[in-house]
C-alpha cells in the first residue's frame, strides 16, 4: 500500500484522513494531536509526527525516513508556505497547488485580475486601494455604506465585510478599511450587490475539472447572515446537485470561468491541481452571475 502525506490538521482535514485512510497508509505533521487524523493514520498502518508542519526541514526529513510517495494539502497558509513545492522537489506526487499556482485564494486582487481578464461581464465593480487618501475618496463617493471591504490576504473566511450588515456607515466601514490597508499594503473596495452567494466547488488534474454538486453556505454567525464572519458555519445542499434558484445554464457559466482560470494560471507549467473553490452571486433582478 502506498503512503500518503496529509498536511494540516482541521476538522475538513479530519474527513480528509477518513477517506485517504481506506486507500493508502496515512502520514501527518501535526503542531497538536487531532485525535481523528491521529486514530486514521495509525488504523491505516501509517504514522503521525507532533511537529510544525510549516517547518520544512522537520517536513522533509519525515517524509524521507518514512519513504512517502504522495502528498495532500487543502490548508490556504501551508500551500501559500510552499509546501507542496517541497513535496514535488523531493519527488512526491501531490494534491494541491504549488505557492505560485495558490496565489488565486491568497491575492485577492490577483483573482480580480484574472477573472476581469477572462469574464469582465462576471466582474463586480471594485477599487484596489493602496493608500488613505484614495480610500477616502472611494468611500466618500458612496452615497451610503452599499461597499464591501476586502482585505487582501489570507484571513480564514473572517476577513471581509459587508456595509449595512458588518460596519453601519461610512466611517465604520472607513476605519475597518483603513485597518486592512495598514495590514497589506492595499485593500479592495467592491460594490455591494444584492443576491443570493452561492459555492461551485471543483476537482482538478490542472487541466480536466469535475464539478462537486453546489452549495448555499453560512460564513456568519447569526441569523439572516448577520454578525461576524467565522470562516464557515456550514452549508446547504440537495441532492440533485443544484440550488432552487440556480439553472443548469448558470452552473454551466461558472464552470467555464473555473475551468478557463487553471488555464491561465497554468499557462506556462501545472501549478494548479486539487481542489478550486468559486464563490459566486445570482442576482435576481438581472439574472445575472458574478463572480465574488
């Protein structure tokens, strides 16, 4: 049975290990024990290591005393961290993509790029802001507080806020922004559409993608979507796959952005396989899909 290295150590890593397990004996560097991956890995015949996954010389030494032919990786800051890099330098065949092909999920402003690119109709209208006095004048240009403040890196699903629903006003939403400017460097500002957010999740060998059936999900924390953002309080689905309030056709729309972005991202080499995720919004009044 082949080995298999899965890297992280969070609940959709815990479900990771439970599948992987049944297949492949399961390895994991883990900064503490999850006792879910710990109990796959050692059912499986494999082995888990309390260390820093981030450190790539405890990484690398574990993977060549135990021999690991493949690797998995689904968490935003290891792959950001370059550790499937790592992986494929020592030979590993791996699921994730590479620092460089992960920038999609950690540069906000990349993604806009990309998707301004390929789909300028799927674009919601938005302001890459890189210092305080452009910031002010953006948001002094809303009649109301109709914007929402996207900070540029990684935040766990906790980082962007809504006007009206997360900050009530312009000097709210001001002041949170300004907080993310001083954080990165820049911050996106974006128009504020009214509709339904929905999830197209796919699977990729960095060329073919398979689309996972849809999703409705529910980042916050309260009721009708309000209080703060926690990075995920679980998600809708049925079991045909859809949403009541998407069409075949809107999927369809979706899937070809996705696909259309591993190839861009993938133009020059495969730095992109494993899992895409699209967040997207079905606006009502113009039917009409954007691309979030």
């Amino acid at each position: 049975m082949e080995k298999c290295l899965l890297l992280g150590n969070g609940g959709r890593e815990a479900v990771i290990a439970e599948y992987v397990s049944k297949g492949y004996e399961l390895y994991s560097v883990m900064p503490y024990k999850n006792p879910s991956i710990a109990e796959f890995a050692e059912k499986s015949g494999g082995k888990y290591l309390i260390g820093d996954p981030f450190d790539k010389e405890v990484v690398k030494k574990f993977i060549n005393e135990e021999e690991i032919e493949n690797c998995i990786i689904s968490s935003d800051n290891l792959l950001q961290d370059g550790l499937i890099d790592l992986a494929r330098e020592l030979g590993l065949k791996t699921f994730g993509p590479t620092s460089k092909g992960s920038k999609i999920e950690w540069s906000k402003t990349y993604a806009l790029d990309i998707v301004e690119k390929l789909a300028p109709e799927m674009i919601i209208k938005n302001y890459n802001i890189t210092n305080e006095e452009d910031l002010k004048r953006i948001i002094d240009g809303y009649e109301d507080d109709s914007f929402v403040v996207k900070p540029e890196g990684l935040t766990g699903g906790k980082g962007v806020k809504v006007g009206g629903i997360h900050f009530k006003g312009k000097t709210e939403g001001f002041d949170y922004a300004k907080e993310c400017l001083k954080g990165a460097g820049n911050v996106i500002i974006q128009d504020k559409v009214e509709g339904r957010e929905f999830t197209v999740t796919g699977l990729t060998d960095g060329k073919n993608i398979v689309i996972t059936p849809t999703t409705f999900d529910y980042p916050y924390r309260f009721d009708e979507d309000k209080g703060p953002g926690t990075g995920g309080m679980g998600c809708l689905g049925f079991e045909d796959g859809m949403l009541p309030f998407l069409t075949k056709e809107d999927i369809e729309v979706c899937k070809k952005l996705m696909k259309e972005t591993i190839e861009y991202v993938n133009r020059d080499s495969l730095e992109f396989n494993g899992v895409i995720y699209g967040g997207f919004f079905k606006c009502e009044n113009r039917n009409k899909i954007y691309r979030v």
